[in-house]
C-alpha cells in the first residue's frame, strides 16, 4: 500500500427498534469517516482496500461526502457503494450543497 489512509472512528447510534420491535434499547454502530472520492491520500487506496481495512477493523459504517456539482465523481461512487454493500458495510452519503 503506497498510501495511508486516515480513518476518523465515529460512533452513529441507531433505534434498536430498528432491528427488533417494542425494545426501549439502543444499539451502537461503529464506522469511519473517510474522503474516497476526493484527490490526495485517498486516491492512492483503492476502493477494494479502504472496504477490506473497515471490514478488518469491525467497521460497519463508511459516510462520505459527495458534491452534486461533480458528477464525474459519480461512477467511483457508485462502485464504492457497490463494494461496500457487497461487504455488508453501510454506505452514508451526504450531499454537500454550495
């Protein structure tokens, strides 16, 4: 691996009753913050990489940000989440707007 890539752990709390009905609980997820659609570090990680490191971390949840205004970022997008849902990783998207 020529790059490094730079995770921030985020702690995203879902409604246990998401997963299981009439249970006051909560249920917490793990997942990471990263920025594989951007040029710089990221752009020298694969996209099959970034996926297995959170797959080997335990990490279930990748957010990214997408900028509508780019739409070539688009086709890494949509094989980013591809991979991820083929890993069973959560994809959270949010569209920035300038």
């Amino acid at each position: 691996m020529n790059g490094v890539l730079f995770l921030t752990v985020a702690m995203v709390m879902l409604p246990h009753a998401a997963f299981a009905q009439n249970t006051p609980s909560r249920k917490v997820d793990f997942g990471a913050n990263g920025h594989p659609l951007s040029v710089g570090t990221y752009s020298e990680v694969s996209l099959e990489q970034q996926i297995s490191l959170l797959k080997s971390l335990g990490l279930r949840t990748y957010r990214v940000n997408v900028n509508p205004s780019y739409p070539d970022k688009f086709d890494r997008l949509s094989e980013l989440i591809s991979l991820a849902q083929h890993e069973n990783i959560r994809r959270w998207v949010s569209a920035l707007l300038r």
